[in-house]
C-alpha cells in the first residue's frame, strides 16, 4: 500500500473535506497511474472510475489492487460518466482520446463538474469551444495541457525564452510506439509558443531552413507555426521524450526532457486536481499553476 500523504486546503464536497475524483480512462496506462495517484494523497478521494473497456470489472481487477484501498480496489467500472449514478463528484480526470474527451467535458460543463484534462489531439477549435463552455455560463472550471510533467512544462518555457535570442529552432519529440498522434500536443506547443514569443517581441519569424531537394518528402519534419520543423519518433521501449535544438552562427543550444515513467506526470496532474475547483474558466496549460510567466504561451 503506497503511503498516504496530507495535503491540500480542503476544498472538496466531501465531510472529510477531500476533493472527490473521477478518473475517465481508468484502465489505460496513463488513467491507472492517475487512480493510484489520487488513492495516495491524503486530500482526495477516488470515488468514480469509468472506462469502455473494463466497464463492468472492479477498479482492482482493471488495473491491480496495488496501491489503492479495500474500497478503491473494490469501485465498479462503469462504460460512461452517465453511468455513475448518485456519486457526487468535484473533479473529473480525463485521460481518453479526442472523440470521447469532448463528450465527456460537455457532460462535465453541464453538470458543473470540473475538470482536468490529459488528453492529446484536441486542437485550437476545440479550445475555443472549451471556453465558451466553461464560461459564464457554467459553474465549472478546466484545467487542460498537453504535458503534466513539470520538467517537460520548464522545457516548453525555456524554449520560449530561447527563441527569442537565437537563429533558429527544430524540435525532435520521442514517445512510445502505442501513442496515437503525432507530432505529439507538447511539441507542437512548444513551436507555436516559440512562435508567439517572437511575434509578441516584435521579431522577425525565423527562416525556414533546409535542403534545396528532399530526396523523400517529408524528411524535414513537419513544419509547425509556419517555420518551426518538428520530428516525431515512435519506438518501444520510450515514454515520453522531447529535444529543442536552437542554432545561431557558431554556437549551439540544446534543451532535453526525458520521462521514464508515468509516474513523471502524477505531481503536475495532483496540481491541476487540486488547483482547478480555484481556476475559473479554461486553463490552458501548467504554466499558470505553476507561476511561470513573462512570455505569454498559445491556448
């Protein structure tokens, strides 16, 4: 059993006043750390877990009783966050894809249910519609980045700084071979805040550099912002990895995360639980929570 830790303000709807969570995507790999997570501290409470495909197990048979209690083991996955019934929730974890995670915030926006939202392949329209929807008319907040880990959040804000005093930038992101879109949503926000930086200092976009001829097309990367090449690996035995190259006339500047572990991800996703019930609105990215500014990011 992983020991309970005491944190928190007590914000939460429960008579111990912890924060009340659902994890949605329970049994996936990123969902599973996020249950034992949430088990773990002391201010929270797993009290929903809701997966398509270990609908109708027990969270324990689901993801193993490691790390969670008699009664967390024991909570029933259900298919959808319909299917939870009676439970009251302050705060759903949203770790699925694209598809389901949009239904899932509607349901959260109307049902006044904060949320924190992992997933990956949600796009600028969908963020403007995320706004609209946890806006005035609603009662709950969202807390949404493409990157929980605190190390790879810092390599996105030195990488802004950066871009505004070097020549020129490509990005080089590595993941494992089962994540489904690519480039992945922490590089491209990586190249579009590089981007805004720039324009919001005023400077001149970078020139787009590269051979006359691709002998195979796309051997460049995919260009990002207009002029930011970006590369994406897909191999076994990786996370979650991502290098920032900047060159300028005899010098270069590398900048490099690497995540071994989901575990990585659990202090930025604890953050956003805890922080959200207080963010009023669409929050995009860690950069807030964790007091980062300066250098305004992209949504």
């Amino acid at each position: 059993m992983t020991e309970r830790t005491s944190e928190g303000d007590g914000v939460g709807s429960g008579e111990d006043g912890r924060l009340r969570v659902c994890v949605v995507g329970a049994s996936g790999r990123m969902g599973a750390e996020v249950c034992r997570a949430v088990a773990a501290a002391g201010d929270l409470s797993l009290v929903a877990a809701v997966d398509r495909t270990g609908a109708g197990l027990s969270l324990g048979e689901a993801i193993g009783s490691a790390g969670l209690a008699a009664e967390e083991a024991t909570l029933g996955v259900v298919g959808s966050l319909t299917g939870i019934g009676g439970v009251h929730v302050d705060v759903v974890v949203d770790f699925t894809v694209a598809e389901a995670a949009r239904e899932n915030l509607d349901w959260c926006a109307t049902e006044g249910v904060h949320a924190v939202v992992g997933t990956t392949g949600l796009g600028p329209d969908d963020m403007v519609d995320l706004a609209a929807r946890f806006g005035e008319g609603s009662s709950a907040n969202c807390v949404i980045a493409p990157n929980f880990a605190v190390g790879a959040v810092l390599l996105m804000h030195f990488s802004k700084v950066a871009s505004l005093h070097m020549d020129g930038a490509e990005v080089i992101e590595l993941h494992h071979d089962k994540k489904r879109d690519a480039p992945s949503g922490t590089a491209v926000k990586t190249a579009m805040d590089m981007v805004a930086a720039r324009q919001s200092a005023g400077l001149d976009s970078w020139p787009v550099r590269g051979a006359d001829l691709d002998v195979v097309p796309g051997s460049r990367g995919a260009l990002v912002g207009g002029y930011v090449p970006v590369h994406a690996v897909r191999l076994p035995g990786l996370v979650a990895h991502q290098e920032v190259i900047f060159g300028a006339p005899g010098q270069g500047l590398t900048l490099r995360h690497d995540a071994y572990d989901r575990k990585a991800f659990m202090p930025g996703v604890l953050l956003a639980i805890r922080e959200v019930p207080r963010r009023r609105g669409l929050t995009v990215g860690l950069e807030a929570l964790l007091r980062l500014g300066g250098i305004e990011a992209t949504p």
